[in-house]
C-alpha cells in the first residue's frame, strides 16, 4: 500500500484526508432509498394537499365527485412516474436554486393534471377554485418535503455520513491518472483511503522490496480494520491472468468492486466522455444487502429476534435454572468469533460444557466431538438440539448477527480455513446467522475434514448471491421443522 501523505506530496496536489476511516455511508443510506422515501413523501404531499383544498374549498360538501376523485388518483400517480416532480437525483449534486425548481416542476404537473381532467369531464363543470387551491396547498408541502430532504442531506455531508471511502488497486499511467482524478475532481463525499499496487506490473512503485502477495495480504488486513465502501481496480486490461487475480481476491469484501477502463491513460476531455466530474467504472460486483435489501433484512432480524424472545422467554428462563442445577458455573457462555467483515463480536450461548474445560474461541479450539468429555449432561441435549443457541438472538436485537446468514466460527477456526480455503473470507460479506442455507441442509456440526468445510462454504456463499425475504423465510421454516434436531451436533 502506499502511504496517502506519500502520493499527496509527490505527486497529487492536494492531499487526502485520511481520518475517521471506520465511518461512511452507512449500506441502506444509498441514492436510490433517498430518492425513494423523497418520492414517497412527495405522493403523499399531493394526495392530502388535494384532500385539504376540497375541505377548504367545498366545506360544505362531505363527498368527493367522481371527477375530484379521479383527478386526484391521476395527480398521486404523476406525481409518483413523472420526473418533473420527483425525479432521480444524486445526493452528492444538490439542486441550486431548489425553491424556484420546485415551483417550475409543481406548475408543470398540475397542469397536465388540469388538462387530463378537461380531456376527460370536457362536460362537467371544472371547479378551478379547486385545482388552484389545491395547487398552492401541494406547492407549500412539497417545498417543505423538499427543502427539509435538502437541508438533511447538507447536515449529513458536513457530518460525513454520506462519505464513501474509496481504494485504489493500481499499476501504471492508468492507475496513477485515477487516483489523480479522485483527488482532484471529484465529490467531497468521494474519499480515497488508501493505493495498493501490483508491483509486478507497476515495478518503479516498489521501493522497499515488497511483493503483490505483500500488497493483497495488506490489503486484507486494511478492510479488516477500516470502512471500504468502493474498490476501483485501475489495472491494464492486457494483463488478464493478473486482472483475475485481483478480482477473484476482492470479491471477499464487503464492498463495490468496480473497473477502470484503461481509457484513461489518454484524454478523456478529447474524448469528451467524461460528464460531470465522472469517470466511466464498469459494476463487476455489487455489496451484497444494501439499499432497500438491507433495511428489509433489519427489519426482518429485529421483528423476529423481539417475537422469538418474548415466545421462548420463559423456556430460556428455564434452560438457564437446569443448567445452573447441572452443573457449577453461569448459564451463558460468551465466545469470540468473527462477524461481519471479520469484525469480532462476543457470540452468546447456554453453556453446554464444563466451565474448567470450554474454550473461550481465541487460539487453538477442539471441536466437540461425539461422547466429548466436556460437555455436560444438559449440555448434550442442547447441543443436539440447537437450544443452546437461543441467547444468540440477543445478539440479533443488538445488529451484530442476523436471524439467517452464514454461521460465526470461533476465531482460532476462521484463521485455520482462511488458510486452507480461498473463498472463505467472502462469508463474511454479510452478518452471521444463527441458522443459514448450510445448516438447513444437514452441514452443522463437526467439521473435521476441509471438504465438509468446503461445501458449508458454497452453501454460504450461494445463500448471499441469491438472497431474498422468501429465501429467509424458506430458511427460518425449514429450521423450525427439521432444523432443530442433528445427528451432527455433539
């Protein structure tokens, strides 16, 4: 990697700034979900603006007309289809004058509702009256709707929530002409936190000697602790073998995984290609859960873990009793593992073993296996059964693992088949689950050969790349019926 204040001074012009990099954008806060919830509450501005002019209007009269009634529907849905009301907009551009473009697209869509409705009642009587008030009542809170999205959206800015942080994979003119541009020409909320190169392809970069395998395993280690929101790969396309190299290593992280075109090493002015301040990137993978997928899976996690906490309440409360009756010691136990990320997190669990002899996750770990002398009498049964996993929706309500995903690993395992297995990181491109697409179809349990691993890998990652609400309910189902009990489980 090279050192950001090393590239400012050599060869950027102004430098990068390079605090706070465990914070962005969060994954749910995206362009399209603001321009959604504004297009929502722009719907709804209209659909009561119309209502509130008729009170106004007509007091004397309780009931819409067919006609009124009509009109509205069509002003609620153009407001919702046609972007001269809400149309996409980038957060990082802001309108300039917001006030007078409101006014203008507001007029626009009244209008063409005013025509629709002479188009389609030429014969009644139009209650103008009506369709102005309406119209000043709906221009008052769409200007508010708008303004408030607007002032929101500055106040996230400063505060550096909409930031994206951005890494460069380099080598050569392409790489450096890219890292250039970012620095110089695009958004503030842009954030270049780090340039790591192929030395083998960019070898004027390498002054201390070090490999690309030194340059990928820091690179790892990088997302580890810092926030990635965006990975440009700026490579030259001939070199294809060290291309795929790249890509089949980045696609562990939980981040955008984009490509440069080598376009770059020449002018993209002449070629005027390049539109407001941008570059053309080619998705070659996209962050898995993010936009509306992530809320809908919050939603999904913290609906679940609060129903299931409070109908298996009293049966945890009683877990807890025999355990304590059982054996000497608490009724949870607490392990290290690795979450999203490979973020640690503490993983709650009744205790199934003896306090002298359970192993806390971090070093050497042994498996429990069948007839394992660790475990207790209790604890067997919660073992086989999976009840000793019940506390882990705690850790759900907290947003550290989710009702479904892949399963944490103690922390002495994950470093064992990072090594052995090289897709293995990528499991952690999502939250932990407490139970997953793996574990319904029979691979929980000991794992005590890389190929029982292996295929509880590709069950993982095929749950990510094709995750949806049915898919986790399918899951969560399939859990409750078979999930429960397995001849696996010691």
């Amino acid at each position: 990697m090279s050192d950001l204040s090393d590239i400012s001074n050599s060869k950027l012009d102004r430098p990068m700034r390079t605090d706070d990099l465990s914070h962005g954008r969060p994954p749910w806060l995206s362009d399209i979900v603001l321009n959604d919830l504004k297009r929502a509450s722009t719907c709804g501005v209209v659909f009561i603006s119309a209502f509130l002019a008729h009170v106004t209007w007509f007091s004397n009269q309780s009931d819409l007309n067919l006609p009124q009634a009509i009109a509205i529907a069509a002003g609620t849905l153009l407001s919702t289809y046609l972007p001269v009301v809400s149309a996409h907009q980038s957060q990082h551009k802001l309108v300039n004058n917001p006030i007078l473009n409101t006014i203008k697209n507001w007029s626009i869509h009244m209008f063409l509702v005013f025509i629709l409705y002479y188009v389609a009642f030429w014969d009644s009587s139009i209650p103008v009256a009506w369709i102005f008030v309406w119209f000043l009542y709906g221009l008052i809170g769409i200007l508010a709707v708008h303004l408030l999205f607007d002032y929101q959206i500055r106040r996230w800015r400063r505060l550096g929530v909409l930031t994206t942080n951005i890494v460069v994979v380099s080598a050569g003119e392409i790489g450096y002409r890219l890292v250039q541009h970012i620095t110089q020409a695009l958004d503030s909320s842009d954030r270049l936190i780090g340039v790591f190169y192929d030395y083998e392809l960019h070898p004027s970069c390498n002054s201390d000697g070090e490999s690309t395998m030194d340059a990928r395993n820091e690179l790892l280690c990088f997302a580890r602790s810092n926030r990635i929101d965006r990975v440009i790969v700026a490579l030259p396309w001939h070199a294809e073998d060290r291309l795929l190299s790249w890509l089949k290593l980045l696609r562990v992280l939980p981040a955008d995984i984009l490509l440069c075109p080598p376009v770059l090493t020449t002018s993209l002015e002449s070629l005027d290609i390049k539109q407001n301040n941008t570059i053309p990137l080619l998705t070659i993978l996209r962050r898995p859960l993010s936009d509306w997928s992530y809320i809908t899976k919050a939603i999904e996690d913290r609906f679940f873990a609060l129903l299931l906490l409070l109908l298996t309440g009293p049966a945890m409360l009683l877990i807890a009793l025999v355990i304590r009756l059982d054996s000497p010691g608490p009724a949870l136990f607490r392990q290290k593992r690795y979450g999203f990320n490979n973020s640690p997190i503490e993983v709650l669990k009744f205790r199934t073993m003896y306090t002298d002899l359970a192993e806390s996750g971090i070093g050497s770990i042994t498996q429990a296996k069948r007839g394992d002398r660790r475990v207790t009498r209790v604890g067997r049964w919660l073992r086989h059964t999976s009840l000793d996993e019940l506390p882990q929706l705690i850790n759900v309500l907290c947003g550290q693992m989710s009702l479904v995903g892949p399963r944490p690993h103690a922390i002495a395992h994950n470093v064992q088949y990072e090594k052995t297995i090289e897709v293995y990181r990528a499991r952690h491109r999502v939250k932990p689950g407490i139970t997953g697409w793996a574990q319904v179809n029979g691979l929980r349990g000991e794992t005590d050969t890389d190929e029982k691993m292996v295929r509880r890998v590709e069950y993982d990652l095929y749950y990510i790349d094709h995750w949806s609400l049915l898919f986790d309910f399918s899951i969560i189902a399939r859990t409750a019926f078979v999930g429960f009990v397995n001849r696996n489980a010691y």
